[in-house]
C-alpha cells in the first residue's frame, strides 16, 4: 500500500479565498454503475466506479472520506471523489507527452503531493523528473461550483540523468520506504548500457531523502554526483516498486522478449540487464540468461508476456486471505496477478483475465482494491472497485 497518514489531511489542505475555482473535468464517475457481467470465475466482485482518459496512476488521501489523486497520462491530476465528479487539481508541472511518456506516478507522504513526469530537455531530448507541492482547497469562484485545488510550492526536487532521445522506458515510479527515504526506479531509456555506467540514473533506482538531498548511507555516497544517488543497477525499465511489512522493497520490471521480472530489491546490488536476462532481445539475438553469471541478482519470478505494471503489498482487512500478498497489473496480459510472498522468497499465486491492460492497483482506505484501466475513453479506462463475493 503506499505510505498514507492515516489522520486529518495537514492544515495546508485548508479553504483558502483564492479567485478560479477548480474544473469539472470530462472524466465520468459511476459510483452506482453496476458490477461487470463477465465475472465468471473471478474470485471478487468488480464495480465500476469512474472512467478516465488514460489514466497511469493513483493514491488516496488520508482523512474521511474516500478520495484519491489520480494522474492522466496527457498531463491532468485529478482529485476523485466518491460518488462526485473529479476536479482538475492546477499547478502541475508540463510535462513531455508521448509515446510511454506523460504525467506518471503520484504518491502522499507527509503533507506533501509527489508527483513524476517525461520533462523535455534541449533539442530533442526528454528525462523523468520528480516534484513535491501542498494540495491546497481553493473556494468556488461561484455558489454551487465546485471548489478547486491546485499544488502549492511546487518544485522540482530531482531530475533523471541525463537527458535522452526517444520517449520510451522513463520508469519513475516511486515509493518512501520504513526509513523514509524516497525510492524512485528508473529505466534504461531503451540504451540498453546505461543501466550498467554507474554515472547515469538511467537503468537504477535511486534512493534520496524526502526533499531530493542524498542520504550519506547510500551505498556509493562518498563518490558524489549522480552516483551517490544509486541504491541498485542493471534495470530494464522497473515499472512497481512496493515495500512489505518487514520493510523489504519488491520491484518488478518489463524486460526484453520473454523476460519480465519480479526482483527482491537489496542495497548495492546489480541485477545484470543487459548483460543477463532470462529473455532475449526482441530482434532475436539472444541474451545470456542470469544463472551464466551468479555475480548479478538473479529473478524470484520470471514472466512471458505479462508487461507488469505497478505494484502494492496488501496489508487490508477485506482480503485477509491476501494479506501480505503482492499485486500487479499487466499490459499486455490485461489480467490482475497476486504473488505469494514468503520471506525473501516469492511465486506467482492466481492471474485473473480482466479484459483490459492494467495500469495501475492500489488498496483503497477500506481494504477494497481498485485497479486502473491503460485505455483512452470508449469502453477502456475504468477505475474499478473489487470487493468479495457475498
């Protein structure tokens, strides 16, 4: 689940008298939309509960209420609500739209929003980038209209190193950890060598205190530069990030032809891309599988044809069944996966078809989990609630 503070939103989340109220945006809720019919052998009831435009993200907010923060891909944030219509939140940073890259990942940590994005970069050239701002409530410009939001002192706290061409394999999913360090991975940018030059973020994750400064603990801090900034290397393109109870951090990752990965994610390790992988490039050309070289972590799992993306450990009441377990969202699979995890030790335990490519999953206040769909409007992009069979 991500890091909430599970009390009163902080007095920055306050009314203040500012003039233009936030948006309505086109986005649909159906909050009483019925269960989907194609259910059949799911062990969860699924509802539909808004519809969005390529939506990528999502994370609630602490306080009463069920809300959350969802981000679309063009470059919108959301504030839903329950059974209200979305509101367009301002202050988001531009962000570089197309291809795998948009607005990203959204986290709350501390009375502050976290957000990631595609940011373009001199000539053709684009890098993820990472910001914080207070979500603020503005009063409604006119009686009867919503109220608006916007972030508030938003900077830019860190950005990816360096800046390259193509729009593919940004990563920037991001998590705080037990020792509230925040934890951001990166992909290769399609480079594929960068994830091995330990002078580029590209390919890592990087680990950084709350404000963007580098923790003295890192593992590589003494060399200074973008090097301190590492925790791991030798990542394809790390699209969850998640930490258990025992504040061990899981990653998983879309790798080359048949060689997505679910990793046990330990400080200063090497995880080999692209020297090993148990996939091969997509062109055919083969790739030493990991057991040729032990010096590189090696997989817990390994997927053909999942395209995992996002990841929570579910911590709720509502499945106490699955307490501790992972889920991830597939792309390409268009199913939900649940992963055992015992320990340091992890296998795949059920993969439900859901018919769409999934986004994002996110545990929900309530111990509900939701499950964003990758689509652009029609019958695609649903936020969808799964609750058990009565």
């Amino acid at each position: 689940m991500r890091p909430l503070i599970l009390a009163t939103l902080p007095a920055a989340l306050l009314l203040m008298g500012c003039n233009g109220a936030g948006e309505a945006v086109g986005a649909s809720n159906s909050a009483a939309a019925p269960a989907r019919q194609d259910q059949g052998g799911l062990p969860f009831a699924v509802t539909q509960v808004a519809k969005f435009d390529q939506p990528w993200a999502m994370t609630f907010l602490p306080g009463p209420g069920n809300r959350a923060l969802i981000t679309e891909k063009q470059g919108r944030l959301l504030l839903w609500s329950q059974g209200a219509q979305p509101i367009a939140v301002a202050g988001v940073p531009a962000v570089d739209f197309g291809g795998q890259g948009g607005l990203g990942d959204v986290i709350y940590h501390n009375g502050y929003v976290y957000l990631s994005w595609a940011e373009a970069g001199p000539g053709d050239t684009r890098g993820a980038a990472v910001g914080r701002g207070r979500l603020l409530a503005m009063s409604a410009a006119a009686p009867g209209a919503p109220a608006g939001y916007r972030l508030d002192g938003f900077q830019t706290i860190w950005r990816q190193q360096p800046k390259v061409g193509g729009r593919g394999h940004f990563g920037h999913r991001l998590a705080f950890g037990h020792d509230g360090k925040l934890y951001i991975s990166n992909g290769e940018r399609e480079k594929f060598t960068p994830a091995q030059d330990p002078s580029q973020t590209l390919g890592k994750i990087v680990r950084l205190n709350a404000d963007g400064s580098v923790p003295r603990d890192n593992p590589w801090a003494s060399q200074g530069g973008v090097t301190a900034q590492l925790w791991t290397t030798g990542h394809r393109n790390p699209l969850g990030i998640a930490f258990d109870a025992q504040g061990r951090l899981w990653q998983h990752e879309m790798g080359p032809k048949n060689g997505d990965e679910f990793n046990l994610i330990e400080r200063g390790k090497n995880y080999g891309y692209p020297i090993v992988s148990n996939g091969s490039h997509y062109d055919g050309r083969d790739i030493p599988d990991h057991p040729t070289r032990p010096e590189f972590a090696a997989p817990k799992i390994t997927w053909n044809g999942v395209s995992p993306a996002s990841l929570i450990i579910y911590s709720g009441k509502m499945f106490p069944q699955w307490r501790g377990d992972a889920f991830l969202g597939a792309l390409s699979g268009k199913a939900l996966i649940r992963v055992d995890l015992n320990g340091t030790n992890a296998r795949e335990g059920e993969r439900w078809d859901m018919g769409q490519r999934i986004r994002e999953v996110e545990e929900g206040p309530d111990g509900a989990i939701y499950v964003l769909e990758d689509e652009r409007g029609g019958s695609g992009g649903k936020l969808l609630r799964l609750t058990p069979r009565r």
